[in-house]
C-alpha cells in the first residue's frame, strides 16, 4: 500500500480523537473510511485526513472569534 493512505491509528492521532470515535464517525457516514483490499482494516487518504484538519481548525477559529452570550440566571 502506497503512502496516500493512512491506518485508523494515525489518523486518530491527526485529528486529536480516538480510532473507536473514527469508527463511529464511519458506521454514522460522517467521515467514511476506505478498506484494505486484503486485510478488509480501514484506512484514510491523507488529503481526506488534512482537508477534516483544516477544516476542523477554521470551526474552532470561527467559533473563538464569535462573541458567546452567557445565560444569566436570576433567583428569585
């Protein structure tokens, strides 16, 4: 296999989770995952795994530099 993919456990690494939130993120089809041709464990293109990266970066920039309103509770 060429080095245009990556195992689950690098990928994890990549993007800061673990490979059993990978998993589950493949079984709900939210960042599918490709399969060996032989041994049938799921690997990662590299652009797929760097485009999720910058992708995650720029929600958590968006969302820092967004003012957040706190709730207030007022007891009575």
């Amino acid at each position: 296999m060429s080095d245009k993919f990556i195992s689950i456990k690098k990928a994890a690494e990549l993007l800061g989770v673990t490979p059993l939130t990978l998993r589950n993120w493949d079984k709900n089809g939210k960042f599918k995952a490709m399969r060996h041709p032989i041994n049938n464990y799921r690997v990662y293109k590299s652009e797929s795994v760097d485009k999720l990266l910058k992708d995650m970066e720029t929600a958590v920039f968006t969302r820092s530099t967004k003012k957040v309103k706190k709730l207030q509770i007022k007891h009575e």
